[in-house]
C-alpha cells in the first residue's frame, strides 16, 4: 500500500511537471507567432512608407540595438540632414521578401529591391538593401537596425 502510494506521487509529481513544460511551450508558440505578426506589420509599414516616400515615418522604425554605440538622437541627426535630399528621390517599386525569423534572438532579416528615379533625371536605378530587424520589448515593436539606402547623388542641372 505504501509502495503504491509513493508511486502515484511520483506519477503526479512527473504529470504535473509534464503538464508545465508543455504549457510554457505553448506559451512561448503563441507569443512568437504575436511576435511573428507584429514583425509582418512593422516589415508592411517600412515597406509602404518607402514606397510613397514617407521618409519621416521611415526614420521612426530605425533605431539600433540598445548595445550598439549610437543613440536615437545621434541616429535621428544622421538621417535628419538626407531628408531634404530624399525629397529629390522618386520610388516607383518596391519588392520585399517575407522576413525571416528567428525566436531565439527576436531578431529578423528581410531583403528590399528599390526602384526610383532622381528628380532631374529620368533612368530608373536599382537599389538592394538586407534589413536587419530587432524587437524591442520596452516599446513593444519591432525596429530594423539598417540604415536608410543611400542613392545615387544628384547630378547638378547644367547651366545654359
């Protein structure tokens, strides 16, 4: 009696460990399929702000990594001074991949093909940028760590 006793508390005690593994891998499934949909939505508005040339709403989801040696106000300042030249680009296409998770890192990659043309000019260039993408937990979104593309300068108009 005694043996069957201890016995159904080990079977207990082994269920009830089995029941919380499953469970937190339930749990982690569904926060990075959360996580999964908000990388989609953030890659969606990265991608539309390019194409329609919402430079402003661009620079709002670059941000690097907390480790890295920029603030967001020196990252800020850096792209602040192209805006003004970004007015001269025109996007006529983009092509974004299907980001690439990974759940360890909540990290991301995704790859952008860029057409546009310069304003004085009327040759489409090609631009191809790797994004890298983080999740900050703090604000809850996900930034991508990569710079905007840099185009093709502007040639001066000749003077007649």
């Amino acid at each position: 009696m005694l043996l069957k006793s201890i016995f159904n508390h080990i079977l207990v005690i082994f269920l009830s460990l089995s029941c919380s593994a499953c469970s937190n891998s339930l749990i982690d499934n569904i926060s990075n399929d959360m996580l999964q949909k908000e990388l989609h939505k953030a890659v969606k508005l990265y991608d539309k702000s390019l194409r329609w040339g919402n430079w402003e709403a661009l620079l709002r989801l670059i941000r690097p990594k907390p480790d890295t040696q920029f603030t967001d106000n020196e990252l800020q300042q850096k792209y602040i001074a192209d805006l003004k030249y970004l007015e001269h680009i025109r996007i006529t296409r983009t092509q974004m991949s299907t980001p690439e998770f990974y759940p360890q890192t909540k990290e991301a990659e995704s790859f952008i093909i860029i057409d546009y043309t310069l304003q004085y000019g009327n040759a489409i260039h090609v631009e191809k940028l790797n994004l890298h993408w983080w999740y900050d937990k703090e604000n809850e979104f996900w930034f991508t760590e990569t710079p905007l593309p840099t185009f093709k300068p502007l040639k001066k108009q000749k003077k007649k």
